[in-house]
C-alpha cells in the first residue's frame, strides 16, 4: 500500500477525536501513558509492539538493534491503523524515533499528534529494570537513545517529562490540546 503525500505542516485542526502517537525510546512508558491518554480521550488504544513482525521480536530479544529495513513494515503496519481510526480517533504507540519514521506515520495519518515521552537515561534505564519480560532488553537502551530525533517544529506534537505520574503526563498533553497549530511545546515536571 502506497501512503498518500506528505502535506505540510503536520495539521491539528481536525474537530474530529485525534489520533495520537505515544512515542519516545524504550522504556518511557509508551504502553501505560498511551492506555490511559485513550481511556481519557474514550478512544480505543494499541501497542504499536503488538504490530512488529515475528523476525523483529526475535532480533530484539537476542539484543540486536532493528535497522531500518527492519522497521519499514512496523512503521507501514501502525500507520494502516492510525489510517484506519482517522476521524474516530485513537492512540498508539510506537517508538517513532527518527523524524524520517514520523514522517511516514503522517503519510497516512496527517493530522496525527504526538505526544513524546522524555526521559533521561538514568530515569528510563531504572523503568526498563521494572519491566521483566518484555522483549526489548536494556542492552538496546543506548542505541534507542542514539537513533532518537527531537521533534521539529513544524511536527504537531508535544515533549512531554516521563519523571512523574501516569495521570500528571496525561493531564499536561489534554492541557497542550488546542483547536489550531500550535508550535511544539516541552513541559517538564
């Protein structure tokens, strides 16, 4: 599936319920910020994880990084579903950490917002700990961190500081929410 072409600036004047990308690096709490921004926004939520092929899971477990032939069909995948609740709304996430990524993502959801949770590594290397289990190892922080483009200006989206509680992140994004662009905005706890 060919993605239409990428409009510019990145819009958020949509009055329909947005669709939302939860992103930033492994281990920021993309999954717990993203469930509760959906069950606020009375949307439905997905684990952009859910969507990885079989072959990238097992390349992460073994604590190889992805490249980005690896991520071409995820990032494909989570953007058929940001297409496919445009207008519903919804939220996902996905690591999205290279504006090319992003860029891709708004192929087919324009008017996607994203909501970058950021961290610093000491902070999301100690959340990564609490999280046994899970696929990503913390091995693979450091290439995360590395691979990770700051949101441009022109992306409509939000940074949002991960050192504090689930509900306080979610309430700094509803309060970022305006009916026109605006320009990209950090808040810090």
């Amino acid at each position: 599936m060919t993605p239409p072409p990428l409009p510019a600036p990145w819009s958020t004047t949509s009055p329909h319920r947005p669709v939302v990308v939860v992103m930033g690096v492994s281990g920021s709490g993309k999954s717990t910020v993203g469930a509760a921004l959906a069950e606020r926004l009375g949307v439905p939520f997905a684990d952009g994880d859910d969507l990885h092929p079989a072959e990238n899971i097992a390349k992460m477990s073994a604590g190889r990084p992805l490249d980005d032939a690896d991520r071409g069909p995820w990032l494909e995948a989570v953007g058929r579903w940001l297409a496919g609740h445009a207008g519903s709304g919804g939220v996902i996430t996905c690591s999205a950490l290279k504006r090319s990524y992003r860029d891709l993502l708004r192929r087919f959801a324009p008017d996607a917002e994203l909501v970058h949770l950021h961290g610093r590594h000491d902070v999301i290397a100690r959340r990564q700990a609490d999280r046994p289990g899970h696929f990503m190892p913390p091995s693979l922080l450091a290439s995360q961190f590395a691979a990770l483009e700051p949101l441009d200006t022109v992306e409509a989206g939000v940074v949002l500081d991960v050192d504090g509680d689930v509900s306080s992140i979610v309430d700094r994004y509803l309060a970022h929410r305006h009916p026109t662009p605006q320009p990209l905005l950090e808040f810090r706890a």
